[in-house]
C-alpha cells in the first residue's frame, strides 16, 4: 500500500503497477472500521488503503495499482465514469481469455463489507462470479485506482496495453523508494492508521 500511494505521488504520467502477494494478506477500505472487519481477515494482520471499498483478501489475485496525474482525460470524469472506463478496458482485455467477462448489472449489486461478495456498479464478472474489483481515490495530484482480479490467465503486460496507446516500462526512482520507507514507518505501519475509524 506504501508504494502504491508513493508511486502516486512521484509519478507525472499513468503509471500500472501490477504486483502478487508473497502470502496470504488482506487489506480494506479507507473508510471501514477495523472492528467491523471479518475474523478472517483479522487473523492476517489487514492494512488499511488509502483508497475505499471492502476487505480484500489477498495472495491467489493479481494486484493493480494505476495512477492518472490530474493532468490526464481520465482524471477528470466523475468517480463512477472513470470506474467505469478502467473496468471496462480491464473486461475488454479479459474477454480474449474469458468471453463472458463483463461488466455488473444493476441487479447484481449487494452492499456488504467484503469486496468479493459484494459486487458494485462497473464491478468486473464472469458467470456468477465477481473476479474484479476496485477502489478510486482523488487527491491533488491526480487519481489512484486499486483493484483486484481474481483470474490467473492474464499478465499486467496485457493489462497495460489494454488501458493505454503507448506503453514502457517503469522504473521506480530513489524518490519513491524514499517516500515507500517513509510512508510505511509514518503511515501504512502505524496503529494510528489501522484504528484510524
């Protein structure tokens, strides 16, 4: 979570992070109460994100991170139609794998506070299943979107492509590695930001 919000901070065009867990780990949302949180997700130690959304469990899923500077089309649509333009270039690429993929209808939405039982407006199926999810967040600089894909056949090479024109490849500066250290020991790994609700 530190180094998807110090990516964010430091980079001045889109950026896809796209990364695996080493083990099991779940992370929620901004706003949720870490006393409202499943046992389960208690038991793996949960990081709070710095964008919204339900408890996220995580380790067989591919991670996304991408960032869109305020300078960008994309940052200046409302937060459901940006949502909705990322998932829809995610489920475009995952239609060449999965050719149900497609996008919530509104008569699948639930609320709850786990992301993968609840799906939302723009979520992300195949069949009956919700197999990615995510959550935005506006700050000054720009946006940051997380999401989550629960489907082992795509590479964040794809993803990538899928989302943008142009793509290279990124490479992290001592500025973000700085902010990354300075970002776990001030905020990500504090009790302050866990218990912050």
């Amino acid at each position: 979570m530190a180094c998807d919000e110090a990516m964010a901070w430091q980079s001045v065009r889109p950026v896809l992070r796209v990364y695996r867990w080493g083990h099991a780990a779940a992370t929620f949302g901004y706003s949720q109460r870490v006393d409202g949180l499943p046992e389960k997700a208690l038991t793996l130690g949960p990081v709070r994100r710095w964008t919204g959304g339900g408890v996220v469990f995580h380790g067989d899923d591919l991670t996304l991170a991408l960032v869109v500077p305020a300078t960008e089309s994309l940052a200046q649509l409302r937060a459901a139609e940006m949502y909705k333009a990322i998932h829809e270039a995610i489920a475009e690429v995952l239609r060449r794998t999965i050719p149900s993929a497609r996008l919530v209808l509104p008569e699948e939405c639930r609320s709850g506070g786990v992301c993968f039982q609840s799906p939302v407006q723009y979520d992300i199926m195949a069949g009956p299943l919700k197999i990615c999810g995510g959550a935005l967040r506006r700050f000054r600089k720009g946006i940051l979107y997380q999401g989550s894909l629960h489907f082992d056949g795509i590479a964040g090479g794809r993803l990538a492509e899928g989302l943008a024109r142009k793509v290279d490849r990124f490479t992290e500066t001592g500025l973000v590695e700085l902010e990354v250290v300075n970002l776990e020991c001030t905020k990500y790994g504090t009790h302050a930001w866990r218990n912050l609700r």
